[in-house]
C-alpha cells in the first residue's frame, strides 16, 4: 500500500506540486505597462516583493527616457532582467538607451534575427572573371542597413552592457523572489519558419516570447506581438494559462487573441499596449468585442496613459492605476489605414505612412 501511495505521490503530486509556484511572501509586487506612445510600442516593468526588477521590451527608438524616468521615479538603479519578446523597433528600439545609464545583470531574447524581407537584402554580384581580381562582397544596402539599424544597436548595447545572455526556452522558470515567478510559454522549438505564415502573419512576431508571471493567487499572461498561430501552439500544449490579467498579444490586433486563446485564459483585466496614432487598426474592434464578451475590463495606454497594477498575491487582490483619466469609449477599436490582410510577412512603418501630425490646440 504505501509503495502504491508512494508511486502515486512520485507520478503526479510531484509533477503538481513541481508547477505550483512558490507561496506569496506577502510583499507588493508591482507591474507597470509604460505609455510608450503615441506610436505603437510595448514596455513593461515588473518589480518583484523582494525588489527584484524585470523590463519586458523598451519601445521604440526615443522612449528609453520614458523607462528611465518610471526607473528613477521607483527608485530602481539596476535591472535584474531584460527580456526581448521579438526583434522589432516598437519592441527593442528603446533598449540601447536604457542599457547604457542602467545596469542589466541578465538578457533574454529569441535569439533570432530580425526577417528582413528578400527585396531588402544585398544583391549578389557577378563573379569576377579575372582570377586576381579581387572579390566583391556583396554590401549591406543602406536601405537594409537602416532597417537593421534598431537591432544592431540592441546587440550592441547588450555586448556593452556585460549582461548575462540567455536564449528562451520553453517551460524554462526564474524564480524573482518574494514567492514571484516567471514561466516561459513560448516560442517553442522548432521555431515558425516564413512559409508557415498565415496571410497577414508575422514571423518575428509568431516567435514572440510569452511569459507568465505568478505570484501567490495572481497571475499574468505577457504575450508580447504573438500570432493567433502562436495561441494555437500554446493551446496544444500543456500550459496553464489561466490568468488573472492578460497583456493584449501585438498591440491587440486582428491577428491575435482568438476566440479559443480567450476562452483558456479567461482573463479578468485585459491590458492594451497602443499608441493613438498607430496605423495598423490596433485594436481591432473584433478583438475588443472577443474580450467583452470575456467579462473583462479593459484599459489601454492609448487611453489611459501608463497603467500600474499592484497586488500581494492573495485571491482576488490587485489594484490597477492609470495615469490618465478615460476619456471616451474604451470598448470602440482603431480602423487600420490599409487593409494588410493579403499579405505576409514584413509590415514595416514606411508601409502604412507616416503618422497623423498633432492638431494644433484651438484657440
Ligand atoms: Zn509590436
């Protein structure tokens, strides 16, 4: 009998009690989506009960100094963790500006490249025919250069910074302190390649890094720019993803967020990380309506500035903050300039043109 109960006690209360996360310390944590707008973009700063500090991309090029003002504002000289979701400007534009005046012990990315697309890459020259001619290299275009331009200087700013580099792995775990922790729930090996995009797919953002963070009774799912192919994968696996708070995937496009994502998540809270003068449709109104019909409550940094959260991981308990009272209908979604829907692959800014300039106050 007891070896019976002791075989079960190894084959499943251990695996379970293996995935609990540790219990809450009773301390704050707090997390902070940033208002890197008024273009798109995504940041997030997490810091842990024990003071451990974790930021989730840094926007676009130019918004290092709003991280940096949230950094002094909380009093935080270093950075425990930066973590990359995807090689894209809105995403780790900001980074270089940030690793340079903050100290970051520990860097986690993808590992991939950014997908420069095939008319963007350096033409093959002829061979020359002359055996003592000297060889050409096929130059990197400027065109391409100032479209790697943001990720050149991101690994620059990691291999400066002295940083620990490490790749995501799926189920991998760091354990922040104060009973927090964080889970790797994608990617997942192998890697998307391009010819599995869906039309209107993304390859650097269906390798996405997507993170859960626990903490006691609260949880949070960060999806990054995750594809709806992304969900789907995630979805086959065995992941919990039930969570107390969702960060809305790609600035909660059409392309994300489906129907079953968000049936097995069941958020409570959906956060939107856009900017007002985006020019992709984000967010989309089907999405919106998907998490209303969810039960959610929903708030977003085009509308409600800098969002905070805080909780001491009990059930039931978090407070969320906004920086800007809400004006106007939070529930109405954005039109995309161009129907996108056709197409795969690289969608860079220049495709959807430039943003709308700011009105002139009326006087
Ligand atoms: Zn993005």
């Amino acid at each position: 009998m007891l070896g019976a109960a002791g075989y079960a006690g190894w084959k499943y209360v251990l695996p379970w009690w293996k995935t609990q996360p540790p219990p809450a310390s009773g301390g704050e944590l707090k997390v902070f989506v940033l208002d890197v707008g008024p273009v798109n973009g995504d940041s997030m700063l997490i810091v842990s009960p024990s003071g451990k500090t974790i930021l989730i991309d840094a926007g676009d090029a130019g918004k290092g100094k709003v991280i940096l003002e949230v950094l002094k504002r909380n009093n935080i000289q270093q950075l425990d963790y930066f973590i990359a979701t995807h090689p894209h400007p809105d995403h780790i534009g900001g980074a270089d500006e940030v690793m340079k005046v903050t100290k970051v012990l520990n860097v986690i990315d993808n590992g991939e490249p950014p997908d420069v697309p095939e008319s963007l890459l350096p033409q093959a020259k002829p061979t020359p025919t002359s055996r003592n001619a000297p060889r050409t290299r096929p130059r990197t275009t400027s065109r391409t250069a100032s479209v790697i331009k943001f990720y050149e200087e991101y690994k620059e700013a990691v291999t400066n910074s002295g940083a620990q580099y490490e790749k995501a792995g799926l189920s991998k775990q760091y354990d922040i302190g104060g009973g927090a922790r964080l889970t790797v729930f994608a990617p997942s090996e192998p890697l998307f390649t391009r010819d599995q995009m869906k039309t209107g797919g993304n390859l650097p953002n269906a390798n996405s890094i997507v993170i859960r963070l626990d903490y006691g009774d609260f949880s949070m799912l960060l999806t990054g720019d995750a594809e709806e192919q992304t969900e789907h994968r995630m979805l086959t696996k065995d992941l919990n993803l039930r969570t107390t708070i969702i960060k809305v995937a790609h600035h909660g496009s059409k392309y994300a967020t489906s129907e079953p994502f968000v049936d097995r998540v069941k958020p409570r809270v959906a956060i939107v990380s856009c900017g007002e003068w985006n020019r992709y449709g984000h967010p989309a109104q089907v999405v919106l309506d998907r998490l209303k019909t969810a039960g959610a409550t929903l708030y977003r940094t085009d509308m409600h500035g800098e969002i905070s959260i805080i909780t001491r991981g009990r059930e039931n308990d978090f407070a969320v903050k906004t920086s800007k009272e809400l004006k106007g209908d939070v529930w109405e979604g954005r039109m995309a300039q161009k129907d996108d829907s056709t197409r795969t692959g690289f969608i860079a800014y220049g495709d959807f043109g430039p943003p709308p300039k700011p009105k002139k106050p009326s006087k």
